[in-house]
C-alpha cells in the first residue's frame, strides 16, 4: 500500500520549505524555496519576496534582479510572467517557454496573414522573421530600450491587426507587444528595471545574453523538464501528478515521462493518490507557530490545482472568476481569511474560520509587520477579488 502523508506532513512543509515558517536571508533563497516567484503583477516580486525574508526591503529584491543580476523576470509555465533563479530560468526556457514560444508563432504568423490592418501582411512568416532580426539588432545597438523607442526606430512594429471583427469587443491594435512577446520567449529579450517605481509595468527591454553575461545554460526539452519536475516536488510535494500538469503547462504525456526520469515514491494524500521524490517521503518536524500576509498571485496559494486541504471553503471569497488569487491570510499552513489595504494606507484583514488564540496572535503580528512595510505606500492588486474589494473600502 502506498505511504499515507496527512495534510498536516503536506502543511509543515509548506510552512518551511516556502520560508514562510523560516524566513530566507536572500531573495534568491526565498526565490528558490518556492521555484519561481508569480510576475505578472510587478507588485507581487516584491511582496512575496518580503513575506519570506529576514530582512524585507525593496533593495534587496532590487539587487537581486537589476543589479546582481541573480534571478530574471521571464515567460514560462502557462503562458505567465516569473521571477527565477538563473538555473530555474533555463529549465523554465527549455522546458515550458520553448513550447509556448512555437504555439504563439503560429498564432501571430496566421493573424497577421488573415487580420492585417488595413491589408494583410504577405508572406507573415518571413515578414515576422525580418521583424524580429530588425528589432533585435536595434536593440542592440541602444544597449536598452523601452517598446514604443523600439517601435518608433523600427516601423514595421506599428502594423495592426484587427482583432474579433465584427463583435462587441472588436479591436484595431499594433503588433508591437506581440512581437516583443514573442523575442521574450524565445529567450532573446529580457525584461530590465521598469521606468519609474517597482510598481511600474513600463520595462526597459534588454538582449538577454547582455542581461546576463553568461546566458542561459543549454537543456534539452525532455531533461529540463525531468529537473523542474525534481524542484517543484521538493518545493510543493508530496502531490497529485495532476497538480504538477497545471503548475507546468505541460500536456499529459510530458507529465508523466518528466517524473519517469526521476526515484519517485507513489503516496496516498488522505485518500488522492500522489507522488513525491523518493528520497523525499519520511517526516518533516512541525514548525514553531507562524502566520503570513500573502500578495495576489502569491505563488503558494497558485502552487498546486487541488487546493482544498489549506483553502477550505474559501475559494469564492478569495479568487476571482479566473482562478486568480487575491491577498490572503495564513496561520500554521492553511488559510484562514484575506487581507487588503484601504486607500488611507491601513491594512485590514477579517478571518474566514475560528483560529486559536495562539495563531491569532501570529496573524496580528504578521498584520503589524506588513502595515509597517508598507508605510505611506498604497498597492492595489492587478486582480480583485470579492473579499479584498470589501475589506478596501
């Protein structure tokens, strides 16, 4: 019979490996307990970083990724925006970001080819090709560049397609953030510093093998995913195979060939079969008593697909209609309510369930130390989701 692990086993972990019950030093600790950090929000690097660290501060992340150079912002698992180690970076190019990349060729080669503006592009394919080559080489000869500089040095990235002709939500746009999108994940641009502050979504762009000097290693596409299939159980396991398909993206016959690749042991998780590393399966001690203010998009609460043994019944209150998480509140492993922050600067939360007296005292002091990080900052989440919409008012 395979080897029970309870939710409690899969709560201790969590609580240490995500440095949430043992704060990281360094952001490329707190970075890597957790694989990647969830980007498409620029907010989130930054608060998700500061939930995990010792030493929370905007300078430390910043270091990490604009100066230091350690971790990178990129494409990858489902089509969304991450911050990872450089190591995790190339497995994520090799392994996820190089699949997408072909699929969104192909989607942009036939809209430009079927929905040009005010006539479609002849031959998309190699049009797109040059355009790629022309913008890269500008790039490179600005050393750093924003889209619209991009745009207006090469003025091919002002075509347009018209997007949905005929409907409601019929739209006429440039194919520039289609293009740069499409060097990012091929992994030849970078996203550099934003212009203006760390909420800025204005990003600098850079070659990427100028962003980081030494590149990204090379991986094949099968071995990449056997060792992100390796980081991500020891990170998120034990769990269900399915739960690795959705962090990844990956179709289900990638899934299985990945964890083939790797000494796995087959478990039961409370009556759903799992699977965890094999060297991975004795038990964790239980942390001290913690608790954590988590950011929108935080990549915890997006770990995993299954999450009813720490979300409980909580999921209309604290994810919006596209399965996006908003701010939530945990104690000991599981959530127990959501957070937000009103215009005035205040933080303020409300608990979803009955809490101990002891974890209600860890989640005050983890509201004192999040208000205290903000200070006169304001953040609204990218995503809003029912409960934080309430609780900012």
């Amino acid at each position: 019979m395979p080897l029970e692990i309870s939710t409690a086993q899969r709560r201790a972990r969590l609580g240490v490996r995500h440095h949430l019950a043992a704060p990281a030093a360094t952001v490329e600790d707190a970075v890597a307990g957790v694989v990647a950090l969830h980007a498409t929000d620029p907010a989130t690097v930054h608060l998700s970083a500061a939930a995990r660290l010792v030493g929370p501060a905007i300078a430390e992340v910043e270091r990490a990724l604009y100066d230091d150079r350690t971790v990178l912002r990129l494409l990858g698992m489902r089509r969304t925006v991450f911050v990872t180690g450089l190591e995790t970076a190339a497995l994520v190019q090799a392994g996820c970001s190089a699949d997408i990349a072909a699929k969104q060729r192909r989607l942009l080669e036939q809209h430009l080819g079927q929905q040009g503006y005010p006539e479609n592009v002849p031959e998309p394919g190699k049009w797109l090709a040059d355009v790629e080559t022309a913008v890269e080489a500008k790039l490179r000869g600005f050393g750093s560049a924003t889209a619209q500089q991009l745009s207006e040095a090469e003025p091919r990235l002002r075509q347009r397609l018209q997007m949905s002709k005929g409907k409601p939500y019929e739209a006429i746009g440039n194919v520039t953030s289609r293009v740069l999108f499409q060097l990012a994940v091929d992994g030849r641009i970078v996203r550099g510093r934003p212009r203006g502050t760390w909420l800025s979504t204005q990003y600098v762009w850079h070659p990427l093998d100028e962003w980081v000097a030494s590149g990204l290693a090379p991986w094949s596409a099968a071995e990449a995913r056997v060792e992100l299939a390796r980081r991500w159980l020891r990170s998120y396991g034990p769990a269900p195979l399915t739960d690795l398909r959705w962090w990844t993206g990956w179709t289900l016959g990638q899934t299985r060939k990945a964890l083939a690749g790797l000494e796995t042991a087959d478990v039961d998780l409370g009556g759903v079969p799992g699977v965890a590393l094999a060297d991975d399966v004795e038990p964790v001690p239980e942390p001290p008593a913690w608790a954590a203010f988590l950011p929108c998009l935080d990549p915890t609460p997006m770990g995993w697909q299954d999450r009813d043994w720490f979300l409980g019944e909580h999921k209309a209150a604290l994810f919006d209609r596209f399965g996006n998480v908003g701010p939530t509140v945990w104690a000991n492993g599981r959530i127990v309510g959501g957070w937000a922050q009103r215009e005035s600067g205040e933080v303020v939360f409300r608990l979803l369930e009955d809490v101990s007296a002891e974890e209600k005292a860890e989640v005050e002091a983890a509201a004192d130390r999040c208000a205290k990080w903000f200070g006169v900052v304001r953040v609204i989440p990218r995503f809003r989701t029912p409960l934080e919409r309430e609780l900012a008012e």
